[in-house]
C-alpha cells in the first residue's frame, strides 16, 4: 500500500468527486493490506456509480475472500448483466470465468 499514491488519490476524489475511477483507484490500493477499507470504497462506487462495470470482479471477489458468498453471488451476476447490456464481451468473459470458478469452490 502507497501512503503517497493513496493520498494522491484521495486528491482526486476531492478535486473530481463525480469520476468513478478515482474511487475505484483507492479501492484497488487497499485491497490487498486493508480489505475493510477497500470494501467501503466498492461500496459507494456500487452506490454512487452503479454502472460503472470495473467495480463489479473485484468487489464480487472480495466479497468471496471475507466469506459473503450471498452478496459475491449477487454482485458476479449483475455485472455480467451490466456487461452485457454495456456490450463489453471482454468483461462478460472475465466475470463468467470468475464466476464459474467461484461457484466450483462451493462444490469442493
């Protein structure tokens, strides 16, 4: 995690608060030392920015890691909704992946 490039961020969210990217930068920086505060930056992109289709594999996954599988489900299957209404094939493709992959640790 990079305190600088964190506080940058934190910059941009301040300076542009309507760009989703800048919410999901942070969210993407925390993810792997501090999965409480990235969740709560998915969090409001889920809110604030809902079609924003990025958010959708990381957040679904991270769900996954903290044992949400209920709410991992429900994020996996509305981006490949949002993925396909937006016509991003490449992402389809990733979040069925992702998922088919989630859904096969249920069945170990």
């Amino acid at each position: 995690m990079n305190q600088e490039r964190i506080q940058q961020l934190l910059q941009f969210v301040q300076q542009e608060p309507g760009e989703p990217f800048n919410v999901y930068a942070l969210g993407m920086e925390y993810l792997s030392e501090n999965p409480g505060q990235a969740q709560h930056y998915f969090e409001r992109l889920l809110t604030e920015h809902p079609q924003y289709l990025p958010t959708y594999y990381h957040a679904a996954q991270l769900y996954a890691d903290l044992g949400n599988r209920p709410k991992a489900a429900e994020l996996y299957d509305f981006g490949l909704l949002l993925a396909r209404q937006q016509g991003n094939e490449k992402t389809y493709d990733e979040l069925n992946r992702a998922l088919r992959a989630f859904r096969d640790e249920e069945d170990l």
